[in-house]
C-alpha cells in the first residue's frame, strides 16, 4: 500500500521487483498456458520456458486474471487498511485484465479507479510509478488515475520483431496483418496507437530496423527529461548494446531499465523481439 491510495497492476508492467517493493506495489497475475499447463506470470513462467515452446512449436496461449483475482487483492488491501485503490492495467485493446478489473471493482470493500494504461510493458510501469509516487504524497484516488493517465499517454513504444507470425497467431496486430505479405521480405517496425499494436514502418534488415527504432526514439525524446526501458526476448546483447546507445544520446535521461519481457507479451512477440519505450517526466 502506498499512503492512504494503494496502487496495483498487472505482471505486464514488467517492474522490477526492487521498485515493486519500494512502492508497495502490488501485482496480480497473468496467465500463459505451454503445452496444455497452466502458469502464472512472474511466479512460475519464465520469459526463456516461452520462448524455447515457440521456437519448438509448442502451443503456447496466454489469459487474463479472473474477477476474482483482483477482488481477493483489493479486499487484502483494504484490511491492510488502504481507503482507496488505483489499479492500472494493460491496454483494454489487446486483454481482458482490464475488463476483470472493473468488474472486481464494483465488489470491492473500498473504492477502485481501474485505469486502462493503453499500453504494456513499461510503457505501463512508468505509469504505474507515478501513480504510486502521487498517492504517496497524500493525494486521493481521482488524482492518482489521472496522473497515471497523463504519464501512459505521454509515452511511446516502438518495437522491432523478426517475424510477424507470433503476433498473428494470437491476433494481436489488428492492421499489422497488412504487413503480412511481405514479412519475409521486410523486417517490421511496429508501434502502440491508441492501446493498439499498429505497423510504422518497414525496413530491410535486422539491422537496419534496430538502427531506425534508434532514432525515432531519440526524436520522440527530443529535449525533454525522459525515463528509457529497452525491452527484449531472447536478445540480450542487442539490448544492451542499444540501452548503451541511448545512454549516450539522451542528455536528459533520468532512468534506463533493460530487461527482457515476461512470458505473457514474449508468447505474443516471438524471440528476438526488441522495443523501446521513451516516457517523458
């Protein structure tokens, strides 16, 4: 709990768990299911389990937190003695989470604002940071939602796949499926619109691609104070190498957060993935 507002999320947020401990942050669960089991996110499913079933083929599906997930969460929380919740969630468009969130809400023992991120990844966490920072200032529910609410939208994401096929299988690239027919021809840049995945642009190569996502991070930071997360899935090095690069263009960065995506949004994205999300301050 954070100050009289407690603050949850989702495992999409993908926030370190020293900055979930630091804010009293808390998180319910999504889940993936491999092969036929059932696993939640962040507790039993492991972003390389995901990635190894894909590349072998291996079914791989993911679900949202029942109802009841959030309600027993929210009713702990106010035993604990919080008068208010703020639960922020990933975007309405590609998940139900939101949907059960609002429906747990309206048994809650206390008031809940479930806010819709329209985003994923820490493109929600940073939201979810500053929502917690707010409340811990004192101030009420209303407040905290908007200003989570003004930082996701302040936000960009732009991320980089080798293959689209992922992202088919699990119906998640709405107008992407434009770029289908020449996927393997091109390597697509794709962005967040309005809590949907949409395609930016397409470029030839790998490398190029990365080198491209590069800049338009740059340019949407331009002069402003701005917080970097650099995501992956299974591309550990190309992501450090581009956290590193960022480092060195963004004279305003605050904070710089490398990490690989968890087992939800990797079944989706495929290995090889890479993003950036730039959150201004």
């Amino acid at each position: 709990m954070t100050g009289r507002t407690a603050i949850v999320t989702d495992s999409t947020a993908y926030l370190p768990a020293s900055v979930v401990a630091e804010h009293a942050i808390r998180v319910v669960p999504l889940q993936v299911v491999i092969g036929g089991r059932s696993y939640a996110e962040g507790v039993d499913a492991k972003s390389s389990d995901v990635a190894q079933a894909l590349r072998a083929w291996v079914p791989v599906s993911t679900s949202r937190p029942g109802p009841a997930a959030f309600l027993d969460t929210y009713e702990q929380l106010a035993d604990d003695g919080a008068d208010a919740i703020v639960s922020v969630h990933l975007s309405a468009e590609m998940s139900g989470t939101f949907e059960s969130a609002v429906l747990a809400a309206r048994d809650s023992p206390v008031p809940v604002r479930v806010v819709d991120s329209r985003s994923m990844g820490m493109g929600m966490g940073y939201a979810v940071v500053t929502a917690s920072r707010v409340a811990a200032g004192g101030a009420g529910p209303d407040e905290v939602a908007a200003a989570a609410e003004k930082r996701a939208a302040a936000t960009t994401a732009v991320f980089y796949v080798d293959t689209l096929e992922y992202l088919r299988r699990g119906g998640r690239i709405g107008a992407g499926a434009a770029l289908l027919g020449s996927a393997l021809a091109v390597k697509p840049l794709l962005h967040l619109v309005d809590g949907r995945i949409e395609p930016l642009e397409k470029v030839r190569t790998a490398t190029r691609a990365i080198a491209r996502m590069e800049e338009l991070a740059v340019g949407h930071a331009g002069d402003a104070e701005v917080d970097v997360a650099v995501h992956h899935l299974a591309n550990p090095d190309r992501a450090e190498s581009l956290a590193e690069r960022m480092r060195a263009r963004l004279p305003h960065l605050g904070h710089l957060h490398v990490s690989e995506v968890g087992a939800v949004v990797g079944a989706h994205v495929g290995p090889g993935m890479l993003a950036v999300v730039v959150a201004p301050r």
